[in-house]
C-alpha cells in the first residue's frame, strides 16, 4: 500500500489522502507553480500509527526515507549534509482546513554543523543562526512540549542585557548566544540534549504532526465544526525557502478577494525579513499588500498573477501563503478562503455575474447557517457615537458586552450567560474556547489575517485587531486609551466592520437584506421545491416573515397571544371563573383582543396562508408560580389576615393546586383542554373567523388554516373539526361573508403518525410538531434532557446530535414519512408541513424535501436560510 506520496504524485481530488494542503500542494505543483518540493504522508499513515498504539510502521517509515532520498535527488542537497544541506518544514494537513489547531515545524535538519553550512552558503551568518534558534525554539515547543514561554523570556532577557528593542538588531554572534541559552532551556526542563540528527528529527518531528491531531484545542475545533475524530491528519514533508533572508525576502498570506466584504480586490499582508508563523501569529502587525506593490513591484505583479490563476482554477476564493526568498515568489499553500457570510453571498453573485461559476453552485457556496449572520442587529448608523478607539475591522458585526481578558474567563462568565469581549494583545489557537464563548474578540497586535481575524470570520463573530493605541494590562486586568481606563467587567460596544470602540451600550437596529443576498434568495427560489413560512404570534414578526420571503405562516401559536401582561389578568380570571356564564363573559374580553392580533396577520401575509394553533399550554401556565403564592399568602396571614387581598391569593392558591399536574407536557394541554372547555376553543375560532371577514371585507384575500394541537386519536379531532366547522359557519351566515378555510392537526404523538390514515379522514393538513414529537418519540423532556444528560450522550457519542436541534431521521423521521404516506393514502392531496424548530435547520430540511412535505416552517428570522437549505436539497 502507498502511504507516501511525492508532490507530483498527487492532485487536489485526493484531500482524503493527502489533506487539503497536501492536496492543493500537489496540484500547484502539477500546474507548474513555484512550489518548493516535497512529499506527503498519507492520513491513512496517520490512522495506522493510532491504530498501533502510536507507531510509525516500517513499511511507512521505509516510504519515507526513499520519499526522501527522491527529494533530496530533485533538490540537490541532503538532509544533514555538512556543505550543503536540505532544511524542511513537516507540516500538518487534514481534510478539512483546522487553521493553526495543529502543528508544524519549519527550518528542520539545522544542527550544529549544517548550521555553519547554511552560513556559509548564504553567505549570511546571521540568517542562519537566526534560522537555528527559530528550529530549536519550535522543535521544543511542538515536539518536546516545552512551553514558548521559558524561549520568549530568555530572547527578551538577551536583548535587553545588550540593550536592543527589536529582534533585527541582533548579530549573529549574539543569535548563538541565544541558541546556547535554548539549548540549555531544553536541557533543564528534559534532562536531554537537543536533538543533533536530522534523521532523528524528522522522525520526531512527523509523529509530534500525527499526535497533534489530538491536542486539545484541535479536538475542540472539530467538534464546533462538526469534523469527524476519524479523519486524521496528513503530513507534508516540503524543503524550505526562507523569507528571512533579508530585506529583499520576506512573507505573508493573499486572499484573492475580500474574505470580510467579498469586494473583488487582492487582500492581504505580508512581512519583509520574516518567517511565516510572524504573519501568522500576529507577533507583528504585517504591511498592507498594496504596500508590495510599491516597495517590490515584479514580485507584486507575479503575485497577482498567480492569485488571479489560482482562483480561475479552483473556481473559488483562495487563501494562499508565499514566501519571496532574495527577490524570488514561492507559493506554500492555497485553500479556498473562509469568509464570513457578506463575502460568502457577494463572490457567490460577483462570481456567476463574472462567469465563473453557474447559479446553482453559487447557492450551494453559501453555507445557510453563516447566513445568520446577515441577519443580526448592526449598530444604527443614526445612533451617536464616539470611539474611544479603532483598529482593523477584521470581521464585521456589532457587539456589546462586558470586558474580560482571558479566554478563561470568557468561557467561565459565558457559561453564566453573560454577554462579554475578549480582549488580548493576541489570541492564539489555545484561546480557542474564549473566542467560542465571546461575543466579540479585540486585540491589540496582529493584523487581518492574524489568528483571532480568522477564527472570528469562520464563527460568523465581530472581531477588530491590531488596535495598538489599546495598552493592555493584563496583570490589573485593565486596558488604557490615553488617559481612559477600562476596566475588567466594564461595558464596551465593538463594531466589526469599522473597526470602532466605543464605550458603555449603542443603539442597535434590525437588519435587512442586501440587493446581492435578495438576488441568490431569488435563484434559490427558482431551484427550490418546497415551500417555506414562518412561525410569527403577532403583526410585528408576520410583516417580517413576508419581508424575508416566507410564503405563509405556518404557525401561529395562540397562547402567546394569551401571555401578553396586558391580558394576562383577564386570562386568569377566565381559568378562575366558578361558572360558564362569568367564563364567557371574560372570553369575550379576549375574543376582541385575539381577533386585532389576527387581522393584524391576515393582512401583513397579503392571502398568503396563515396557520393558527388553537390553545396549547397547560392552564397553569398562565397562573402565578405556587411557591411564591404560598409565600405572598403566607405573609398576608400574618399583616393582613382579614384583607380581600388574602382572601383572592388564598382562591388563586386553591385554583393553582387544583390544575397543578404530575407532568404537565403529558398533562391537560392541547386539545384535551379543547375538549374539557369547548368555549375556549370556540372563542379562539370565532375571533379567527370574525377577523377574516373583516380582511375580506377590506379587499384582501385570507386563507385561513386552524390547527388542533396534540391529537392522539381521530375522536379527538373529529369533535374538534365540529366545533370549528359549526361556530365558523354561524359567523359566516351572520356577516354573509363566506371564503375558504382548512381545519387540519398538528401530528406530535406518536399514535397520530401511527394511525394518520384515520386522523387524514377529519384533517385538511397535516403540520409535524417535531418538538413534542421528539419529546415523545424519544421519551425525553426537552427541558430535563437538555440540561441533564443530552450533552453527555452527545459527547460520547450515544446520540450522534442533539435530536431537539437535528431532527432524528432514524426514529423522528420514520414516523414522519408513515404520517405522510398513511395521511395521503386516506386523502391525496392532504397538506403537510413541518413547524417545529427543525423547520430551520439545514439539515432537517434536507429530510423535509426528500420526505415529500409541502413545506417548511421557521422563525422569520430564519425564513432566508431555510430558502437557501431548501434550495440546496433539491440540488
Ligand atoms: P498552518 O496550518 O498553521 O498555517 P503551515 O504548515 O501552513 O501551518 O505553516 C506555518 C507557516 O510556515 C506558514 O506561514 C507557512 O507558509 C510557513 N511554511 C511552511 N512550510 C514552509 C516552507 N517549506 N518554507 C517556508 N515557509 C514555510
Ligand atoms: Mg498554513
Ligand atoms: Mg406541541
């Protein structure tokens, strides 16, 4: 079998096998870029060495050494040769790209010897201890695992023993001062010497890349990714070039276009006399690349060139690293470029518009969960504001919240719920779990591609960096501008895309679609076979759902209307009422309420269909809490035992143990409520039919859709679909205005799915209310099982998700497709939808299409992604 693969072996369709940097790094090679040579060792290389409990095998091993020997052939110098010889970089590489989560060492086989061979040959003493100290600083640190700590001091310590600032001003002699100084660090904390062969250190070098697959912050990385655990990673074997060379070498790191706005200019910065971790690492603030133009205006031009081929190529955005040694452009790597979701949508359009690619690729470039993004609330641009500060808008977006300054604490205070900004001179990829749990990150040094710019723009959060007038005092946990102190817990508001500080809380607004995204909407539509609406209680969110595109409203949950503090007194006193005549009296407060909120919908969906819930929730729901009544009647027997207010609280309290339920999710709630009081359904359906009249009356079409909730048994639906049918035609004959209406059920039991052929003979429509039906499928409380035991079943795997969030095809699923084939068996044309929170996740709306509903419903807010998913399931 062939674990080693040299790099005009391969191509970019092998990432499995090589990773998508080995990939990429075959393919340019193959297509005749300037690529310095190399070989890769095959994930399934990396597989086996776990597989073996950590052991390099020696049929890999022996791959190697002829891979090797063909390299140090190609290149004419050998590893460890003492006139001239080959220095490497031992890169990861996996799959999917994991930035930075894993590890690489450069300026490999530099030892005692060569290193005066290096000097020798370069003609340049001081590159070449400066190349050494770097190796020995990063050898350590990845593969011996000593801290970078203990290097850092020690070099801060030489300079300024000999009084420099910067690290430029060292000579080579003093470079072996420090190299000295490293050695003895890794004696001290490894009781061995540092490593003198090559051989030796190649090898080392190789398993610390495999075991770096399994470091912490890589592992976390794959899991908010999504990345399987099984993948592995590749290992990219490459000859070094060097950009640290001299004031004519240097190195940085090109987008082909804008990975922030998707503006289709060459983005980028770059560093002179540099090795790539510098740009990386955001140790430096790099130059603008248009500043290359001018300072090295050939290599900017072959730069351009090659972005502009590289992208034609791959049909995409790159994100690509070169290093100019003395004059000369080599290309380290091209992937396509993460981007946050304005630059997703704009190059998506940008791109068909060019010719590149054609509109159903662009729909399927555009991953509908970033899309959130586009829809967050922006700082109102009319709002006042007065920055404190600015730095690079290194990923757009607004964010208020409190200051803290280690990833720690963020993650510590996110847990807690609260909303903070992670501030830091730079992040690093062991900061990984603070950028997860902040709102926003801010950093002092570093520049647009530096390390917190990229984690931010794939997290879809506002970051802004190399904000150096921010002097960060990480021991008082405190930043100053000037003479302002910001302090540790303080509130400050971030906007991403100006780059801006400001302090204390800004107005926001709400966002709206931009003319790119509404035209991809508008090719998804085109592609797209099933329908999608939202979920919207009120005229506010209806008007919403219709701006962003929803074709309907799927449902309309009633009791929120019920929830509003303005009713909710009036409910109680309904649910209290000892008789049905004062019961009445009160539904009739809350028929005219109910019904403004459903013209109000009728109207802002302009004849769309609007699906409305009847009464759901329990009762009690709408009652005080028990203990605090027993507390507040408690009270009141002791100052006041003889007031009314006692009196009521003391009938409140009875009415309240009287509904109080063992388990309410399994309790008196839906339709069971329907049934026990008629009225209350009846009350609801009136003012339903009462406002379509009105509606009608003014012109605008309505369709009208009322669900029963929770039906189990087609009695239940049977006496419900007569109570509607009866109250909507008195309403009807008394106005003399007459219009189509559905009368359906929500399916969200199992035995409605199970006998759907039954419950299809009295439903118009069928819409899955996959919350409860998950809930009782699986036998789970939502609310139990999410803070319980869920994410440990997740994390070890006994579920592969969260079934609340992803809907479970295997059990949930099934039962969908016997409601449908059973529903539509009894009536063909029966309407189906989804409605639960699944109706806004991707990947259930995949299963949504193939399962043949109708449609799809979601928040409004949600209605643009759904669009985009739906659209990309068809394809
Ligand atoms: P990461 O995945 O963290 O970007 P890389 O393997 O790409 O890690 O390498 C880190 C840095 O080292 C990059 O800037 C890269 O361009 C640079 N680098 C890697 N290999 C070489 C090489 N052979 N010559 C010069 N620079 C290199
Ligand atoms: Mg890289
Ligand atoms: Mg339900």
């Amino acid at each position: 079998e062939k674990y080693v693969y040299l790099f005009n072996e391969g191509n970019s369709d092998m990432r499995n096998i090589l990773g998508g940097k080995g990939a990429n790094l075959a393919e340019m090679t193959n297509i005749g870029l300037p690529v310095p040579f190399g070989f890769t060792i095959s994930t399934q290389a990396c597989n086996d060495y776990y597989k073996a409990g950590k052991k390099i095998s020696d049929t890999v091993e022996q791959q190697i050494l002829v891979a090797l020997e063909q390299l140090e052939e190609k290149t004419g110098k050998k590893l460890g040769d003492v006139t001239n010889p080959l220095l490497v970089s031992v890169r990861s590489g996996s799959v999917f790209s994991m930035p930075g989560m894993m590890d690489t060492v450069l300026n490999l086989g530099m030892n005692d010897e060569t290193v005066k061979a290096v000097a020798k040959l370069t003609n340049n003493e001081r590159f070449a201890y400066d190349s050494y100290r770097r190796f020995i600083q990063m050898f350590s640190n990845v593969v011996l695992g000593i801290d970078l700590f203990y290097f850092e001091q020690f070099l801060e310590e030489t300079r300024e023993k000999k009084g420099y600032k910067v690290d430029p001003e060292l000579t080579a002699e003093d470079w072996q001062e420090v190299i000295a100084g490293y050695k003895a660090i890794v004696k001290r904390q490894k009781k061995i010497e540092f490593p003198q062969n090559p051989q030796e250190q190649l090898f080392l070098a190789i398993r610390a890349v495999f075991d770096s697959w399994n470091n912490q912050r890589a592992i976390v990385y794959r899991r908010i990714h999504k990345i399987p655990d099984s993948l592995g990673t590749a290992v990219n074997v490459q000859s070094m070039v060097f950009g640290n060379m001299g004031n004519d070498s240097g190195t940085g790191v090109a987008f082909t276009r804008n990975p922030s706005t998707g503006e289709h200019q060459l983005y980028g910065e770059y560093l002179m006399n540099a090795q790539g971790e510098d740009v990386v690492a955001g140790i430096r603030t790099p130059e603008a690349i248009h500043v290359l133009e001018k300072e090295m205006p050939d290599v900017y031009k072959k730069l351009l060139a090659t972005c502009q081929l590289l992208e034609k190529h791959y049909q995409d955005m790159q994100d690509i690293e070169f290093t100019i040694e003395r004059g000369e452009l080599f290309i380290l790597q091209t992937r396509n470029g993460k981007r946050t979701a304005q630059a997703a949508v704009q190059i998506a359009v940008d791109m068909v518009r060019e010719g590149i690619i054609d509109k159903e690729t662009a729909i399927l470039r555009v991953d509908p969960e970033q899309l959130n993004q586009l829809l967050h609330r922006r700082i109102d641009q009319t709002a006042k504001r007065v920055p404190l500060t600015k730095g690079l808008p290194a990923s757009p977006g607004a964010a208020t919240g409190a200051v803290v300054f280690d990833a720690d604490e963020a993650e510590q205070l996110g847990k807690e719920g609260k909303k903070v900004i992670l501030v830091r001179p730079e992040t690093t990829p062991d900061d990984i779990h603070g950028n997860v749990a902040a709102e926003a990150v801010v950093t002092s040094r570093g520049g647009m591609t530096s390390h917190a710019a990229v984690v931010a723009r794939g997290m879809g959060k506002a970051c802004i960096c190399g904000c150096e007038s921010l002097k960060i005092d990480l021991k008082n946990k405190l930043f100053t501008v000037g003479d302002t102190v910001v302090n540790y817990g303080d509130i400050i508001t971030i906007d991403g895309s100006t780059g801006e500080i400001m302090l204390g809380g800004i107005a926001m607004i709400e966002p709206q679609l931009s003319e790119e995204f509404k035209l991809l909407l508008s090719w998804a539509d085109q592609v797209r076979e099933i329908g999608v609406r939202a979920n919207a209680d009120n005229p506010v969110d209806a008007r919403k759902a219709f701006e962003f595109g929803a074709g309907g409203i799927g449902l309309c949950r009633t009791e929120h209307m019920f929830m509003d503090p303005k009713r909710i007194p009036i409910v109680q006193s309904m649910i209290l009422a000892e008789n049905y005549e004062d019961r009445k009296g009160f539904l009739d407060q809350l028929l005219i309420m109910q019904q403004g909120d459903f013209e109000g919908i009728f109207e802002a969906m302009e004849g769309h269909p609007v699906n409305i819930r009847l009464l759901d929730p329990p009762m009690h729901e709408f009652l005080p809490d028990k203990e605090e009544l027993l507390v507040e009647v408690t009270k009141l027997q002791l100052t006041a035992p003889d007031s009314p207010e006692l009196a009521e609280k003391e009938r409140l309290l009875k009415k309240v143990n009287q509904l109080a339920e063992f388990n309410p999710m399994l309790g008196h709630r839906g339709c069971r409520l329907g049934i026990i009081y008629p009225e209350i359904y009846e009350m609801q359906v009136r003012a339903i039919i009462n406002a379509a009249v009105k509606v009608t009356e003014k012109g605008i079409p309505v369709k009208p859709e009322i669900m029963i909730p929770l039906v189990g048994h087609v009695n239940e639906l049977k006496r419900m679909r007569q109570l509607v049918e009866e109250t909507a035609e008195q309403v009807m004959s008394a106005t003399g205005v007459y219009f189509d209406y559905l009368v359906g059920t929500m399916i969200e039991v199992p035995r409605a799915a199970l006998t759907a052929d039954r419950i299809a003979e009295q439903a118009d429509f069928f819409s899955f209310g996959t919350n409860d039906l998950t809930q009782t499928t699986f036998g789970f409380s939502r609310d139990d099982a999410e803070g319980k035991f869920l994410q440990t079943y997740i994390e070890q795997k006994v579920l592969p998700e969260n079934p609340f969030a992803v809907l479970d095809r295997e059990g949930v699923g099934k039962l969908i497709e016997m409601g449908v084939t059973l529903g539509r068996k009894t009536k063909r044309n029966l309407k189906t939808g989804i409605c639960g929170e699944h109706g806004g996740e991707k990947s259930s709306i995949e299963f949504c299409y193939l399962a043949g509903l109708d449609y799809v419903s979601c928040s409004p807010y949600r209605v643009p992604l759904a669009r985009l998913a739906a659209a990309q399931a068809t394809i």
